[in-house]
C-alpha cells in the first residue's frame, strides 16, 4: 500500500519523520541572471491506507459498476494535484475486500476523505435487510473518534499559542 501511495504521488516517504513529499507539476519559476529556471514545487501530503476493507457485497458489483459509482460520487485521484483516493483490487475468489489510499492536504481531510468514502460505498452496496459482513462501520467509528482528537489537539495547540502570544505581548509592555 505504501508502495502504492509513492508511485501515485511520486513522492518520497521518511519514516523517521513520518512526513510524505510530494512534487507537484506547477514550476515555480526563479530568475537566475538573464535565465528562468524552473525550480519543483514541493507539498507536504497526508495519507490514509487501508489494506483489508471487508464488505461482502462488494463480490456482487462488477469492478466497471463499482468505478462508475465512485466517479458518480466524486471518489477518485487527481492526478496534477497528487491528492485524492485509489483502490487496491484485491483479486481473490471472494471478491469481497479491497484496499484503499486517500491522500490530502492536511491530516482531519485525509481522514474525513477516507470515512466518507467507506461511507458512500456501504450505502451504495448494502441493501437494508443486509445479511453479510463489514468492517466499514467500525472503521467509521474509529476514524470519528480520530478526528475528534485532531479537533481537541489543535484546540489546545491553538489555546497556548494565544496564551504564548499574550504572555510576548505583556512582556514587551512592561519593557
């Protein structure tokens, strides 16, 4: 999956940092004397992977259905922009699991990205009196519970920048 996100991005993943680069097809342009050179533009990217998303409907959807359904939906991959979703097949008898890459700007819409897709393909494959099994819902769940902790995180990251601001600003009052 990793492999996967690297080469839809062309970007560079460091481990130690956990931070994926990712070169995007805008040159910026640098005047170097009398000559322009095109330097790359580089973009920090966040990414969510998923490697066994269990719905077992999904071995009812041709693959041609399922792909229409997430064009109809707005899923997919902007190619310019290095950011969006893609789908790991996995191809098996069963047919009844998938993997997925979301790829963002910033980590809360990788994340939102990633639940509402699994969102949109159980509604989209499940019937109501469904008798099969899922991981979807779960995962749901878990990715809001994710999400309310980024929420929480930047709060408090934001609540002491103001107090760090506020206490910079007395200081230099009382000089």
């Amino acid at each position: 999956m990793t492999q996967l996100m690297l080469m839809m991005t062309g970007g560079s993943l460091d481990c130690r940092t956990s931070r994926l680069e990712v070169p995007l097809t805008k040159p910026f342009l640098r005047q170097k004397g009398s000559k322009e050179t095109a330097l790359p533009a580089v973009a920090s990217r966040y990414a969510v992977l998923g490697s066994r998303l269990l719905h077992t409907n999904l071995s009812m959807v041709h693959y041609s259905v399922f792909f229409q359904m997430c064009k109809a939906q707005g899923i997919g991959f902007d190619i310019k922009e290095k950011q969006g979703t893609v789908f790991v097949l996995h191809d098996s008898c069963e047919r009844y699991s998938l993997g997925m890459v979301t790829v963002g700007d910033d980590l809360q819409g990788a994340l939102m990205t990633f639940a509402r897709n699994l969102s949109v393909i159980h509604q989209e494959i499940s019937a109501p009196n469904m008798q099969g099994e899922t991981n979807f819902k779960d995962l749901i769940r878990d990715i809001e519970e994710v999400l309310g902790m980024t929420v929480q995180n930047k709060a408090q990251v934001t609540e002491e920048e103001e107090k760090t601001a506020a206490v910079a600003v007395r200081t230099k009052l009382d000089h």
